[in-house]
C-alpha cells in the first residue's frame, strides 16, 4: 500500500511538469512584422512572452511584406487560446477579412481588465491569409502585471483544494458498520 | 464494510476543477494547456478507483471471517448442556 502511496506521489510530481513542459513559442512566421507600444515599451515579434499592465492603451502597427500590390483577398484573425475542447475565441476587434489594397495598418486599442486576471498565462495567437493562403503565424503569451497571491480567486481555489482534498482521503476510509 | 465510489467520482473531479484553477491562477500553466484538461478526467477515474478500493488493504467482505475461537466437541455428558458458542438470553 506505501508503494501504491509512493507511485501516485511520483506520478504527480513527474507527470505534471512533463505535460506541462511545451515547446518555446516562436514569435511571427513569415513576411509579417507587428509590434504593439504600451505606456511607452514597445513590444515585438521577437518576444515569445511578456507581462503587459492590466489596464492601457496599446499603440498598434502591423505589415506585410510582398512583391505583389495591388487589391487581393485577406483575411486573418488574433485569437485567445483555452484549453480542448474550449478551443480559440477572438479578442477584441482582432478579425479581418475581404479584398484589400492595404499592406500596413496602425490603430489604438483600449484595454482594461480585472485584478484577478493577474496572474494567469493567455497565449495570444493570430494569422494572416492572402487569397486563401496563410501567409504569416504567430503566437505571443500574455501575463497581466499584479501580485497572485493578492487575487481572490486562486485564494479561494486553494482553500477548496485543500478541502476537496481533505474529502478525498475520507473517501479511502472504512464506512463505520452499524448492527 | 464497503467504498464511495460515486463520491470518490465527484471528489476526484472537483479536486481537479480546483487544481486546475490553482495552476491558471498560479500561473504554473498556460491557459490553452492541455493539463487543464486531462487531470480532472484523471483525478476523476482515481477518486473512483479509491472509492472502489476503500477502506485500502481490506480484505474480501465475500470471503468468510475467519474463526478465531473453536468450540470443543461435545462429549457425551455436556450433550445436554449448551454451547459455548451459542447465544444465550441475558440474564
């Protein structure tokens, strides 16, 4: 019975980091470049994670480069990423599509989240097609600025932790037999 | 004597609900993880298998408890007299 103990404690302490552990994000893939300025710091294509305030306006920019012009077909999305089989949902305004002439665009977006979004991880990623062909990828994650350890949700989770825990191990023990 | 193992069932997935939101809120692991996903359906299948197991180490409630104390045979004078092993009314 200690092994069976011994094995599942393992199996937690191993297996967890190894699912965990996931391959270090590339940035953008292709012709593209974008970059985004809050509060004075820029950040670009070449971060694989950064932490953002949780409230802000970030200054925008995004291109393509191609040796073709003119008006064509486009279409592209920035999308947050949640766990299967939740899948990916747009963020904001961060869709497009139809015939364009354009190759680079600029904007501002305002932004302001809860105190209790601090903490999480987001992956951010988006794509951008040109008649009917992805042409650039990319993928960025996201922290919100702000303590964890101040945020009523994860305080709240780990006291039900402990007490589904709690539950857990009374779920093993004997059920008193009554004559 | 027998398990939980329905509660075990429940048990074990909200223990990954929560742990799952330990670890977002933690920031241990990203939000598109697919870890989120397995260790409630995981935690799930153990706090069955724990319910079907409880109490650990018991013996097999088919199998007959064993008899610690034997009566002794009767011999022919005590035939009449009652056994030691059979109930008797309170007094």
């Amino acid at each position: 019975m200690r092994l069976i103990r011994v094995l599942i404690a393992g199996l937690i302490v191993v297996g967890v980091p190894i699912l965990s552990a996931t391959a270090a994000h590339a940035t953008i893939k292709g012709p593209c470049s974008a970059t985004g300025t809050i509060n004075g710091k820029t950040y670009n294509g070449k971060q694989a994670s950064v932490v953002i305030p949780r409230t802000g306006d970030v200054h925008w920019k995004g291109a393509i480069r191609t040796a073709t012009g003119g008006k064509r077909n486009i279409e592209g999305k920035v999308q947050l990423e949640f766990p299967p089989p939740f899948g990916k949902i747009v963020v904001a305004n961060g869709s497009w599509d139809g015939p364009s002439s354009t190759y680079r665009n600029s904007g501002t977006y305002h932004y302001d989240f809860p105190s209790v979004l601090a903490g999480p991880k987001f992956t951010l990623s988006g794509h951008h097609a040109e008649r009917g062909s992805t042409v650039c990828t990319g993928s960025v994650d996201i922290r919100f600025s702000g303590s964890k350890l101040k945020n009523p949700i994860l305080l709240g989770s780990l006291l039900l932790t402990v007490i589904s825990v709690l539950n857990l191990s009374l779920v093993v023990r004997a059920k008193g037999v009554r004559s | 004597m027998k398990g939980r193992p329905v509660r075990g069932l429940i048990g074990g997935f909200l223990l990954g609900i929560f742990l799952d939101i330990d670890l977002v809120f933690g920031g241990v692991v990203k939000l598109n993880s697919v870890v989120l996903t397995i260790l409630p359906i995981a935690l799930l299948v153990v706090g069955l298998l724990l319910g079907l197991w409880a109490p650990l180490g018991r013996s097999s409630p088919d199998r007959p408890a064993p008899q610690i104390f034997a009566a002794p045979a009767p011999s022919a004078g005590e035939a009449a007299s009652p056994s030691i092993t059979e109930e008797t009314p309170p007094i």
